[in-house]
C-alpha cells in the first residue's frame, strides 16, 4: 500500500509544527487564548473570548473595533488595571495572572506608560508640566537628585516640542499640549510598553495629527514600543499594523509596507488585509466577505498543497 506524497509531506508538516518554540517566545506582548469575565447581576458577559495577539519589540501599532468589542477591556489588562480570568498574558516577561498587589503597582510605574483620553485625566492640575512629568521620576526612585528628574523631564518635554510649557500649568495650555505633556508623564520612567486609549478623541483632526507625530517620535527616537486603541482611521492609516478586535477575539490584521516605483523611484505604502487565526485554529472572516457571499452557519472547505479555500455551503 502506498501512501499519498501530499499526504506524507501534511505530516512532516505537522511534525515540524510539534517541534516549535512556544507561543510567543520572542514577543514582548503575549496575550494566549486570553478570557475575560464580567458578573453583573448574577449575569455573565465575555469581554473577551480567547484573543490571542503578539506584539514584538519596538513597534507602533493600533488596535481597532466597534464599542464593546473587548479593546479597552483588553488595554485595562495590559496595563495591569485588571486581571484576566483566564488564559496567559505577559509584557516584557511579567506573567499578568501571577502578580501580587505590589508587584502591579511596581508593574505600573516601571514597565508600561498609559496615556488616557480624558486630558484632564492624565496631568495633576496643580502642577506645571515639568513637575508633572518628574513626579513618576519620584515615586519610582529612579533618579533620585531633584536636578536629574528636571533634567529628564525637560529633556522629555523637549523632545516632544512642549519645552515652552514647562512651568505651566494644564489649565494654561491647549488640548494638543496637555496630551504631548501626558506622552512625556507616560514615557518618564522609560517603560517597555507605552499604552494609549483614544488619545485623540477628544481633539480636531490637526491637533490629532501632531499628537500622533509625537509617539511617532517616541518610538523611533526612543525606541518604545506604542500600542494606540483608536476609533481614529486616519491614526490607525498611520501606522504599520493596525489589529481590529471582534467579540472579544482578534479578528482581521492589516499590514502596511513601502514600496519604491521602479520607474519613477516613489514610494508608495501598498496595505493588506489578513484574517487572524487564533491558537484553536478559529477564523474570523470580514463581516463584508460573509455578507457578499451570504455565508453563514457553516463553510465548505478543501485542501489543497498551498492554501485552503473556503466556499458558501451548497446544501442550503
């Protein structure tokens, strides 16, 4: 009996799977299979259900999705606000299920910056915008001469082009500065991970763009790795990877490249979309793919040697 060449060659293929590093192993984000519980009322709701996503070291990338959809509830958690109710998640080799109290706090003033919304929320009113930014300098110990936490905070403020504001307070300054100011509070302590949750929302469309310059800057100056939750599409058209969150699971990625014109020698950034798939081997199609070709309930499938196609079922 003789055995099917492209059948032999499937499980090699399996076989080599078996023999991968783990999940995530070089990622500095790893959310694994991530759940997320709400009990309101004796009611149960899914915040998230299973999301997997890696984000690696030194990127700049936007989270999307409709409201409910599990992105905020997911910033919460990598941010060390929350807890998960199950699954893995680790940033920057901190187990997120594990931490004691103590080690959250530490958590939150050393290992990520978070940047909210609200600009009143991110800056202590009664401070200027230099004793902001070295107040995380201060509770953390990390610079402990008052001389070398100004120095950090104006070399910060600096970098961000809001040097002027330093010795004023937020009630002196527009919206667009107040933020640029909070950047510099989040990016203070030098953390790994810089989390920001629609911090344009609350600003025009040209405040909106220098905002994003700044932690443009940030990561390709300092090397910080920025993950932005926006409803923004000209923030998310921004960036290299935007990830879009679907009932609390990942569900499409679109990936951005540069591409040089042979002929003309421009460059132009050609974007792509791809559907996730999650650790169970789940997909999540567009909901516009699902609708133009009325699939619903179930899918035909077939292997082929380099890809699987996906058909609407022919029995109905």
């Amino acid at each position: 009996m003789t055995t099917d060449p492209s059948l032999t060659e499937l499980a090699n293929r399996v076989s080599d799977a078996r023999d991968r590093p783990a999940y995530g192993h070089d990622a500095l984000i790893t959310c694994d299979r991530l759940v997320r519980i709400f009990t309101t009322d004796g009611v149960e709701v899914q915040a998230l259900q299973g999301l997997d996503l890696l984000v690696r070291e030194g990127e700049l990338m936007a989270l999307v999705g409709a409201s409910g959809s599990g992105k905020s509830t997911l910033m919460n958690i990598l941010a060390g606000l929350d807890t998960p109710t199950a699954g893995a998640a680790r940033v920057a080799g901190r187990d997120l299920l594990t931490m004691t109290a103590a080690d959250r706090l530490a958590y939150r003033r050393e290992t990520v910056g978070f940047v909210w919304q609200q600009t009143a929320r991110n800056l202590l009113p009664y401070l200027t915008a230099a004793q902001n930014v070295a107040l995380p300098l201060q509770l953390s110990g990390t610079r402990k001469g008052r001389r070398a936490r100004r120095e950090r905070a104006l070399e910060l403020l600096e970098l961000l082009q809001v040097a002027d504001c330093r010795d004023r307070r937020p009630q002196q300054m527009s919206g667009g500065q107040q933020q640029r100011v909070a950047i510099a509070v989040a990016l203070a302590n030098a953390p790994a991970v810089l989390l920001a949750d629609e911090p344009t929302g609350e600003l025009d469309s040209q405040t909106a763009t220098q905002i994003f310059e700044a932690f443009r800057t940030a990561n390709e100056t300092l090397g910080t790795t920025i993950v932005i939750v926006t409803h923004d599409q000209a923030v998310a058209g921004e960036v290299r990877r935007t990830v879009a969150i679907r009932d609390g699971r990942t569900s499409t990625e679109v990936l951005r490249r540069s591409e040089i014109d042979a002929a003309t020698g421009h460059e132009t950034v050609v974007a792509r979309e791809y559907a996730m798939l999650d650790r169970a081997g789940r997909l999540q199609l567009p909901a516009d793919y699902l609708r133009a070709l009325d699939m619903r309930d179930r899918v035909a499938l077939e292997l082929e040697s380099d890809h699987i196609g996906v058909w609407p079922d022919g029995t109905r």
